[in-house]
C-alpha cells in the first residue's frame, strides 16, 4: 500500500520522537517497557481499526469509551458466575457488537446525525453502568482468567498476532474488496454512491456494528491482563482513537482514511504519552495534546474540503 504526504509525516515524527528519546531516555527502549507500551496502545489500536471505518464513511462514534466498559464489565461478570473465560469474551465481544449496531440503525435508518446518536449512548451507557454497580470492581474472577489462563508471554504473542491480523485485514479489505470501496464511495459522496447502486445504509449500519465488536474484543484482550476490572475503563478512549486516526490522515468528514495512517497515528500518540512520562513533562498535556491533533485535523479538513454548497449553488 502506498503511502501518502500525510502519512510520511506522521512516520517522520514518530522518527524524530524516537531518537530524542534514545538520547533522553534510555530505558524507554528497555524490552519490558516495549512490551508495556504494546499492551497500553493495543486497545487503542483495535478500535481506532474501526473507527477509521467509521469516519471513512463520513460518520463519528463518540461511544466507544462507554461500550468498552461495558464489554469489560459484562465479560468479568459472566466469568465470575462461573462461564469459561473464553465464553465470556465472546460475550463481550457480542455486547460491543450489539451496541454498535444499535448506534448503526438510529444512523443509517433513522438518518440521526451520528455525533448526537453516540454522545446519547455514550452518556446512558456510562451513567447506567455506574448506576449497576454502583462505582464497585469486579471482583472474584476465576484464577484462570488473567491472561487466558496463558502464560504472560504467551497472551503477549496472542494480542500481538491479533492486531496484525485485524490490521493486515482492514488494510486488505479497503484497499481491494468491493466492500472497502463501498465504504470510501459512501463517504465521498453518499448521494452519488447510491446512485450508483451502494445500500448506503447497509454500509453504514455495517462499520458500526464492526467498530462496536472491535471494541468489545479490545475490552475482552485488556480485561485479561488484569484479575479485577474497573467498572470506569475506558475513559478518554474516543478521545484517542478519534486524535489517532485523525492524525493518520483521515478526512473527518469522510471519503479519505487509511489503515496505515491509523497505525502510524496510534504508535505517535502512544509514544508521545508514555515520552511524556520518561522526559518528566505532566501527563497531563497528553490530553491536550490530543485535543489540539484533532482541532488541527479538522482545520486542515476544513481547508482542503471544497465548498460543495457554493459548488452546487453555482452548478444549479
């Protein structure tokens, strides 16, 4: 897959990030610390897979912190009342999916802006989590539970495979499926996609209901690594993912994304929180820092967007 202006600068920063840290901080590149860093972006890196798609498609998901915990907590419940491990990933897995799909039809069927529909289930998913367990951990989880009753090691190699494989996926399927080629025509340009014979709808319905079983898969991998999960994870997880992808090129408002891009965003962001910390500057500027990506991204946007309002007063 080529690559884009835009994604040769994101890898030029990521460059430059790292060599200030091989000569300020050398234990960053310590093998644990690497390993560390893997599993703190790999949440990020699966559901950024499917909100590149989301975006793509001209539409934003703003729920996906909420569903994440959701997905956590649902997964640790059913452990805890005794269901295998792997059944109950599963069943997390399905509730992101469920949750998705609920986001995808009020969308697509019911034509609501997508920004108001996710800020909706992102607050009544939260709140009513929190009402559920009232701020407690779940707790009493089987001993097999963490790490899939793997080793460390060897849950380290699962997770890893996992994200190559969904990332060598998604790359594949845009670049060369009908289905990828739907989703950039949708977003371009829904009107003419459907004239052109695309269920626009179907589309749309489809990457959210895929970004939401992404996220309750990244919720099932990160909730193994623990033997408590937190019924408040996932906070600031849209914020991110959306900063991520932004980053790595995409059109906010649809009809320009890349899985490589996502990828390059992700490893940037992760690598800038964790430099953070390794350089002695407050954490707290990584979330401004990711507010300040996403401001840019949309000016930028906003910039090379043509005025298709004008276009079409003028054409008329």
């Amino acid at each position: 897959m080529t690559m884009q202006a835009r994604e040769f600068g994101v890898l030029a920063a990521n460059v430059a990030l790292l060599a200030i840290l091989a000569f300020c901080a050398h234990g960053y590149f310590t093998r644990g610390n690497l390993f560390d860093l893997f599993l703190s972006a790999m949440p990020v890196m699966i559901v950024a897979i499917g909100m590149t798609l989301i975006i793509l498609a001209g539409h934003i998901d703003i729920s996906v912190g909420s569903v994440f915990a959701l997905s956590s907590v649902v997964m640790g419940m059913c452990a805890a009342s005794g269901v295998p491990t792997i059944l109950s990933a599963f069943a997390a897995c399905g509730v992101g999916a469920f949750c998705g799909a609920f986001n995808g039809v009020l969308v697509a069927k019911l034509r609501m802006p997508s920004i108001v529909v996710t800020l909706a289930t992102m607050v009544a998913l939260r709140d009513g989590l929190r009402w559920k367990t009232q701020g407690a951990w779940v707790e009493g989880l089987p001993a097999r539970f963490q790490w899939f009753g793997m080793s460390s090691a060897s849950y380290n190699i699962l997770c890893f495979l996992i994200v190559v494989f969904l990332v060598a996926l998604s790359a594949f399927g845009l670049r060369y499926l009908r289905l990828g080629r739907a989703v950039f025509a949708t977003g371009s340009n829904e009107s003419a996609a459907r004239m052109a014979g695309i269920d626009t709808s179907k589309i749309v319905l489809g990457v959210f209901a895929l970004t939401g079983l992404f996220t309750g898969l990244a919720a099932a991998l990160n909730a193994a690594r623990f033997k408590q999960i937190p019924s408040n994870s996932g906070i600031g997880l849209e914020l991110k993912v959306i900063a991520a992808v932004a980053v790595g090129g995409a059109a906010i408002t649809g009809g320009s994304a890349s899985i490589t891009g996502t990828v390059l965003g992700v490893v940037l962001l992760n690598g800038i929180g964790s430099a953070l910390t390794y350089l002695g500057i407050s954490a707290y500027w990584e979330k401004a820092i990711q507010g300040g990506i996403i401001l840019i991204a949309v000016a930028i946007d906003a910039i090379k967007t043509p005025r298709r309002q004008g276009e079409n007063a003028v054409a008329a």
